[in-house]
C-alpha cells in the first residue's frame, strides 16, 4: 500500500485506520488444496503513521532516516502472506510481520525505487526490487508498480516445498497498482489489483499447480483529509495511561451490555499506555486521534506465567460536554503476546492453536477528576476501558484463521500533559 509522494501542492495524509478484504487464488494443487485454483478470502486491518522517522504504512511499520539527497534508509518489518489454503492456515500459521532494510531512491513527482533485504524469522532470506510511479488525479492517486523479488532456496522450500522437499532460489515477478480515492473528508477508497508470477525454484514442487496468483484488495480508511491543512498547533495533549485489569470468560458483545463472566483463576493485567496526539477533528466533528503503544504485564497464576503483550494502535476519544467532563474512547490496532495466555487457550475448540499476533480493540470511558477535584488534579482522568485482543472472527490468515481472543476489565488513570 505505497504512497510516498513528491508532488508540489499534495499533502499526503498523515494518520489512518482502515480495513481491506483480499482474495487471492492459492498456487497449491490438491496435495495440499482440497483442490486446484481454490481461492482465498482475509480481512486485513490497516493503519497510517507518517512521521519525521516513523512510519506506519497499511501492513508495514518502520523507522527511516534520510541519508543523501533524495536517498533514504529504513528498517521495518511487514507483513508477509504465505496464501496456505484456508483448512491449512491454522495448522500452520506461517504469516508473519517480517524484519528488513530498505533503500530508496526517490526521483521526482512520486517517482521512487526500492531495494529490500528481508528474512522470515526462522531465517529463509528473500530480498524485492520494486518501482513505482504514481498519478495523481484530483482526489485520485493511481500507483503502478513492478518488483522483482528474490526468494532463497530455503524460503522456497518453507513455503512452497513445505519442508519436504529440496527447492532452488529463484526470482518472483509482480505487476500492480494501488489505487487510492479521496471521497469525503476523512473518508477513503482503497483497492488493488496484482498479478505474480511464481519463481522456477517454486514451481519445481510437486505442491504447487500454479504458476501464477492474481490478487484482489479492496477496502477503505479513515485518514486526515489530505484537502486541509496539516494541524500544527494541537489543543489534544499526549497522555501517559495507568491500567489494572481481571480477565473475564466473557465475549465482546456480553461486556458491552453490562454481562461480564469472571475468570474463576482470577488472571489479571497491568499496562502502560503513551498517547501521542494526530488531530482535534475527524469529519470536522471535535474528535481527538491518537497514535498510542503500550506494553501490557500478563500476571503470573496458577494457570499461567507472566507474559507481555506489546500494543500499536489509533485512538479516537469524544468528550461530552457535561459539568463534569465524560470521554467515550474506542482503539483500534495490533497486538502480539510473548505467551499466549490461559484464557485465550481455554476458549480454544480442540485442535485449534491461537496466535501470538492479533488484532487490538479498546473501548473505554473515563471522567475529568480536575471537574470534580479541583485544579489540584488538572489534566487527570479516571476510566474504564476493555482491553480486547480479536481473531476478527476467523476472517484474517495473517491471525490463524480461528474465532478466539481474550478480553479483561480494567481501571485506569490518564494524565495529560
């Protein structure tokens, strides 16, 4: 989901959150398929950060630093998709974020190369050479791109061999276009459409029916409205967030109308939260967005060990405009745990595995304690936020493939600053 442009008079947007489907057909015959052509169907969720060094682009999160005239240097991580057949995904769970190094050279107007070295982590080494060129029409962006990818000879056997077979290196082709639409405010159309074709290396696996896999994303995001200008001087404070929580056996929708289970082995959380404000508006309405990490403490028990859980996510926060001040707060981002806890393993069906990575949701509302208190307590609220990790209801390969996730209770204290 590129999009750097360099264009004069074109402000890009800065922050996002969105979704995308995305069907695929899967190269594999029926070794492995239930049968030949078999397509796939995920729901991605999407996020937008374009920072002076960091950077969040759809799937892919980074730091980059410019290191010459019109050439930059990054370090990221994005997410791969193996495109498993869909009785496959769980068992074997092999999308993932994975770490690289880039190099950019941008020539003008939206005109850029990439050179990419990356590795899966458990070390199968691929590298992409990718061009792009993007047109801009009013309120639509059209981004054409070729890249030319390089896949080892162990990540050939990984994901096309399986691991029983012995594969060559060999070079994938791609051809694409994002195409990007300006439709309201802070509402956006996204789509894209590519066509691969598979590596010599790949193809010699007796797994593999197809030599070439046609792609279709479609989705949309809300962003800051490019037609505006950047906010500068923000009235929205950054925020530290202190939270304790309990774990309850309680579904998303069962918490929300007030009916919460408790976790009988009473599991519990402690997190930190940093909030860094993005804007006061969304659709012109007086909405704070935030971009907010946090790591998360998983307790130990005596059903489980003491695991994090780091978060990235978009926040939006509406104040009602009451004597005392009441926010209503609704999160969206990523999550991934160092240990899957009890109570994502106890929800589990028999033979399905969970995932370290998924999808974070947060709802919370808290009250102005400087309203009630005084001035002593400026900036200070206290809160109640559900802390929700989700398989987006097996819809998403990148999760598993599986219906699970974890939800806790929690208290906080939030001071702006």
């Amino acid at each position: 989901m590129h999009a750097d442009p360099d264009v004069p008079g074109y402000r890009q947007p800065r922050w996002g959150v969105g979704a995308v489907w995305r069907h695929v057909n899967v190269p594999f015959n029926e070794r492995f398929a239930t049968h030949n052509g078999e397509t796939t169907v995920s729901f991605i969720p999407t996020f937008y950060y374009n920072g002076e060094h960091l950077y969040f682009d759809g799937t892919e999160l980074g730091y980059r630093a410019d290191i010459a005239d019109n050439l930059s240097l990054a370090a990221f991580t994005r997410l791969r998709l193996a495109d498993f057949p869909e009785n496959r995904q769980n068992e074997y769970q092999d999308d993932g974020y994975d770490p690289g190094v880039k190099l950019r050279y941008t020539f003008t107007r939206g005109q850029y190369a990439d050179l990419e070295l990356m590795t899966d982590m458990k070390g199968n080494a691929y590298g992409n050479f990718t061009y792009e060129h993007t047109f801009y029409w009013n309120d639509l962006d059209l981004m054409p791109y070729a890249t030319a990818s390089y896949k080892s000879s162990g990540f050939n056997m990984r994901y096309y061999g399986l691991e029983r077979e012995s594969l060559d290196s060999g070079i994938d082709l791609a051809l694409g276009m994002d195409i990007w639409y300006h439709l309201y405010s802070n509402f956006y159309l996204y789509g894209k459409i590519q066509t691969k074709f598979l590596n010599s290396g790949a193809t010699k696996s007796t797994y593999i029916g197809e030599d070439r896999q046609n792609e279709y994303w479609l989705g949309f995001a809300f962003r800051d409205d490019k037609d505006k200008p950047e906010q500068t001087q923000l009235q929205s404070k950054p925020y530290f967030r202190l939270a304790y929580g309990f774990a309850t056996t309680a579904n998303l929708g069962e918490i929300l109308v007030g009916d919460t289970i408790p976790d009988k082995f009473n599991n519990t959380m402690s997190s930190l939260f940093y909030g860094y404000p993005l804007s006061d508006t969304f659709f012109n309405f007086p909405v704070s967005i935030y971009l907010t990490p946090g790591v998360v403490w998983h307790h130990t028990s005596e059903v489980q060990d003491t695991s994090e859980e780091f978060v990235l996510a978009l926040k939006a926060y509406y104040t009602i405009p009451l004597p005392w001040r009441v926010r209503l707060g609704v999160a969206t981002g990523i999550s991934y745990v160092t240990n899957i806890t009890y109570i994502e393993n106890a929800d589990m069906d028999p033979g399905i595995k969970s995932s370290k990575l998924l999808e974070h949701l947060g709802f919370s509302a808290d009250i102005s304690l400087e309203d009630i208190f005084g001035d002593t307590l400026d900036g200070l609220w206290l809160g109640y936020d559900i802390h929700h990790r989700s398989a987006v209801f097996k819809s998403a390969s990148e999760y598993g493939n599986f219906k699970g996730g974890s939800n806790y209770n929690t208290v906080y204290l939030q001071y702006h600053f």
